[in-house]
C-alpha cells in the first residue's frame, strides 16, 4: 500500500513538473523584417549614421591634414608658431573627438534617436509577444535569432507568424 501511495504521489509531481514547462520560440529578426515601420527607421537610423560619420571623418581629416602641413613646414616655424601649430592640431582632434563621442557615445544622439524611433515598436512587439503567450499558456518564449544555443527547434514551437498577426501583419 505504502509504494502504491508514493508511486502515485510521484506521477502526480511528475505531470505537475512537466505541465509546468510549456514554452515557445520566436525569431525576432524575422518579426522586425515583416514589421515595416522597424525597417524605415532602420534605414532612417543608418543614413543618420552615415551623415554623422562623413562629419567625424571631415573633421579628423583636417586634423590629418593640418599635421601634415605642420610637419612639413616644422624646419621653418620659430618655438612660438611651432606650440601654436600644435595646439590648434591638438585642438582639432579633440573637437573630432568630442563629436564622436556627442553622435556615437554611450548616451549619444544616436542612442537617443534608436530609443526614439525603435522603442516604442520593439515595446510593441514585445507586448504582441506577452499577448500570445498569455493566451496559450506560454511560461517561457525564447529568441531562436539572439540563440545560439538552439541546435534544433520544432517548427510547431515557432510563434513568429501568431505574432506579427497580433500585431496586424499577415505573412
């Protein structure tokens, strides 16, 4: 009687354990590449960056170029128009510097320009994804795109397409 008891308990805690882990998959980069929004403020962001990188590189050139010059002309400079060679030199690669750091810093204008444009569709889909894995029950959803982990997933576990369809796209 007392094995049947704890044999029985057992497969209780069994099937409670194994009901318990039910999950799901994701591909988030093909969401984000059937969302269109995300793609055009992609592209916003990459011409934005492109525009700001020739700026920085403009700017480092001149640098360049006014060391160049600087060098070439050292032998004719007297001490006093040699420091002030240097100092605009240095002073322009430091104004190259700090614009870098103001376009591509950690708390950048493009930062806060990603933040702008693709927060509030990355909350979105995120809120697409909480609302189909409340519906079915889902106590995990994993990103199969930012795993590298994953060697093999059924296709039947993949909810990208449930997703974009709440969040109004077919595919």
């Amino acid at each position: 009687m007392r094995k049947i008891l704890i044999t029985l308990m057992l497969a209780v805690v069994v099937s409670v354990a194994a009901s318990a882990q039910k999950f799901a998959l994701v591909d988030m980069e093909y969401i984000f590449g059937n969302v269109p929004a995300y793609e055009m403020a992609n592209e916003q962001l990459n011409q934005l960056s492109q525009r700001w990188q020739k700026e920085v590189e403009a700017l480092s050139k001149e640098a360049e170029t006014m060391y160049n010059s600087y060098l070439a002309d050292k032998v004719f400079l007297t001490d006093e128009q040699v420091k002030k060679r240097e100092a605009d030199i240095v002073a322009k690669e430091k104004s190259a510097t700090e614009l870098r750091y103001r376009y591509f810093g950690p708390e950048g204008e493009l930062y806060q320009k990603r933040q702008t444009l693709l927060k509030p569709i990355q909350d979105e889909v995120y809120n697409a994804v909480k609302k189909v894995a409340e519906e079915r029950g889902y106590q995990a959803i994993f990103d199969r795109a930012s795993s590298s982990d994953i060697v093999y997933a059924s296709p039947r576990i993949d909810i990208s397409n449930e997703v974009l369809a709440k969040l109004g796209y077919s595919n």
